[in-house]
C-alpha cells in the first residue's frame, strides 16, 4: 500500500530520524574525543540505544500510519538492542580490565566490596573510628 503521510505524521517521522542520526553522530564522536577504552566504552553505548530508540519511533509511526494498523514490529529491534549493549559493554570492560591489570598498565578502582576495602558505612549512620571492628564483630 503507497499511501503518502499526513503532514504531522511526515514531520513526526522526520523529527525522530534526525534525532536519531544526530544522537549517532554524538555517540561516535565520543569515540574520537575520549582518551582511554574505559572512557570510550559508554559513549557509544548509551547514546546509540537512545538512537535506536528515535529511529524504533520513527518506524512504527511511519508503519502504522502507512498500514492503517499499530506495527510494533520494529520495537524487537530496540529490544534487542537495549538488552544486547550493556551485556556486550560488560563484557569488552572485563576483557580490557583484565588485559590492562595483566600488563600493569592503571586501571580505574574497583568499586567492589569483596576486593579487601572496608565497607561503606549505612546511610544515615555515623563513621566508624578507624581501626575499630564493626558491630557485629564484637563478641559478648
């Protein structure tokens, strides 16, 4: 079916793919602008699922004015782009940490609570003195 777009639904369309394609432009831009792997990683990330999610709106409004129906169909994309990206960004940012500390080169600090830090106080609580055992630790 060729049916031509209303004005509002063709400048709706128009607004999201070059929203789209900026937000693009943005994200790979970042890639020449960062400096380290740790840095770059989230550039492109981030910004390309919320690309994708411009171009996803474009789709389904052009395809559902265009068939007289809703067309959800594009939004599978984006899903499988919103849960791919961040498990593939883990995964590069493991490999590279690890390939980093193996050469000795410096890596950002580890944010975990089992790699020897002393915990972080609960929310609302006063500071420990240092060198002193937790509550829970005492023994009566």
């Amino acid at each position: 079916m060729n049916a031509a777009l209303p004005a509002w639904a063709d400048a709706l369309v128009a607004v999201l793919v070059l929203a789209g394609a900026l937000l693009a432009l943005l994200g790979s831009s970042g890639l020449l602008r960062l400096r380290s792997f740790f840095e770059r990683v989230h550039a492109p990330a981030i910004i390309a699922t919320l690309a994708c999610w411009c171009i996803v709106h474009a789709s389904v409004i052009f395809f559902s004015v265009t068939e007289g129906g809703l067309a959800l169909h594009a939004w599978l994309t984006a899903l499988f782009v919103a849960i791919t990206v961040p498990v593939m960004s883990i995964f590069l940012m493991r490999a590279a940490l690890f390939r980093a500390r193996q050469a000795g080169e410096p890596v950002p600090p580890s944010l975990s609570r089992s790699s020897g830090q002393t915990p972080l106080p609960a929310p609302g609580s006063a500071p420990r003195p240092q060198g002193s055992a937790p509550p829970d630790a005492i023994k009566k």
